[in-house]
C-alpha cells in the first residue's frame, strides 16, 4: 500500500529535541530526521510559555525554515498553542502564563511565520477572529469550553482539554462532530482518546475533516523518560507521558506510529492523510510505500 506523506501540524518535537528550547540546528536535524519517518510538512507546535521565549522560538523555528534543503521536512510555519487558552482546561499548559486571546496580546507575539492559533473562542475578543483570518492564520478551538465553533478552522486534539460529549449539555466536542464547517484534529494513540470515541468520531464527523496529529513530545523516539515540559516535569513510563499528579501530557508517537495503532483496529483510513492537504492547501510530494504489517518499507520525496 502507498500513502501521501504525513503532514504533522500539531507536535511539541522528538528525539529529545523541544521546540520551545531548540537551537536552529536542532531544528534542522530534526526536519531531516523525521522525513526519514515518512513525515513531509511540519508544523512546530509551542506550548504555553513566557512572550519572549515564545518569540524567540517563533525566530528560531522562521530561521531554521529558511536553512533547510531538499532532504528534510518542509516547515510549512508555526502552530502557537499556548497561552490563549482556558483555565479551566489547561491540561499540562502553565495557566499562571495565559493570556485574553485579543488583538492585543496577539500583536505581543505575533509573526508572519504562525500559521496556526489555538485558542478559547468563548473568551475571545470577538474582533480577533476577523484579525487572524486576514493574516490567513487558522483559528482552532483548543483547551476550552467552547460550544460556538462559527468562528473557527477547526478543533485542537477533539474531546482532549475541551468540553466533553454530554446528554445534558452542549459541549465543544460535541459541536466538533455536529459542525461540518470545521476540521477536527484527533490524537488516535490509543492513549488520549479511548476506542469507542475514536469510533464516535469516525462514525459522525465528515471523513473528509478528521486530521490525524501526534501531538508528541521531546521524549518521542528517544530513550528520555524523565524530562521538563511547559513548565512541569514530565515521566515517560514506556506507554504515556504525564505530570507528578497524573495530568496526561502529550503523545509518545510519530504519526507512523499511530497508524500501525489504527490499522490493529482496522480504523485507519488513507482520506486522515490527505485531508490535512486539503486543510492547508499544500500540494503533495512524495509516497510512502507501507507493508501488510504497516510497516514502513520505503519513503520517497
């Protein structure tokens, strides 16, 4: 079986590199490193962080992009999930850092290099929509207790850190799987989102707007277990990465990873792939050839 390549969009780094304190170099062996993977067009996630560091990343990932070659991974720009979230579901984002998603606070960081926002709609300045929109940036919903999805591109990792499926209230994953005008990302690890909603979610989301991400950490691909993350240390145990307390961070898996994952459990579809195409508008390039174990025989660009 052949697929496109993957276009990861939602992913904090790997191989013990974080993207929130990699050096340009570090950047661009990491690109290299994980087309190698099958992974095509990245899009460096930050977590919640302080506005300089934020900014300083912002640079570093922006430099990085214009050193790259033919053999690496194309940073297609930088996807900003922290700090304009909701306390009330911050997961393992430091929410002493947070702050009101305004045009504002979004001047305080802003770049031409961020191509994706996660936000909380429901604490927005309803201006900043509008704003973000015209600097051709995606606007997802994200940590948040959104119902009102109108003004957004799509969902950040459905059903994890939002408001959850209920017979009593509306809430954001919810308006995720009834809004057929936005894009759902989902994290299908086999960890952040138990089988039955994975199948809720494949079962009444259009096909065509689920996107599978990783949202994996530094720990990914390397033999780090215990490591520092959006401002909490972070143990590995072999299977999930999580806080002192219990609070589940991201993924330990590549997107290949994930699929061998999904393929056990007769769940993947090859339109997950090419949806995220569509959502960015970027133009294939390049196959990965798999085996009937889902294993990665070749990898073309």
């Amino acid at each position: 079986m052949k697929t496109k390549l993957f276009i990861e969009q939602h992913f904090h780094g790997c191989y013990g590199i974080d993207f929130n304190t990699a050096t340009v170099d570090e950047v661009l062996e990491l690109s290299q490193r994980i087309l190698k993977e099958g992974i095509g067009f990245i899009f460096p996630t930050l977590v919640t962080d302080t506005i300089d560091n934020l900014k300083r990343q912002i640079k570093v990932i922006k430099m990085a992009s214009e050193k790259q070659s033919s053999d690496m991974a194309k940073i297609c720009g930088v996807h900003l999930e922290g700090v304009f979230l909701n306390p009330e579901k911050a997961g393992i984002h430091n929410s002493e850092l947070f702050l009101k998603p305004s045009i504002d606070n979004i001047k305080l960081i802003e770049d031409d290099f961020i191509r994706i926002v996660t936000l909380a709609p429901e604490l927005a300045d309803k201006d900043i929509f509008t704003y973000l929109k015209n600097r051709d940036i995606k606007i997802q919903a994200g940590h948040c207790l959104a119902t009102d999805l109108s003004n957004c591109d799509g969902t950040t990792h459905t059903f994890n850190a939002m408001g959850c499926v209920s017979h009593k209230v509306s809430g954001t994953a919810t308006s995720a799987l009834l809004n057929d005008n936005v894009f759902s990302e989902v994290i299908p690890d086999g960890v952040h989102v138990c089988d039955d909603a994975l199948r809720l979610l494949f079962k009444a989301k259009q096909m065509n707007k689920i996107i599978l991400v990783s949202d994996c950490l530094p720990c990914t691909h390397s033999n780090i277990k215990e490591f520092n993350f959006a401002g909490s240390k972070i143990y590995f145990d072999g299977i999930k990465a999580t806080s002192a307390d219990g609070t589940l961070a991201g993924s330990t898996m590549l997107l290949p990873d994930i699929v061998k994952v999904l393929a056990k459990k007769d769940l993947f579809n090859r339109q997950h792939i090419s949806n995220s195409y569509d959502y960015h508008q970027i133009q294939p390039n390049g196959e990965i050839e798999w085996d009937e174990d889902f294993n990665i025989v070749r990898v073309s660009y």
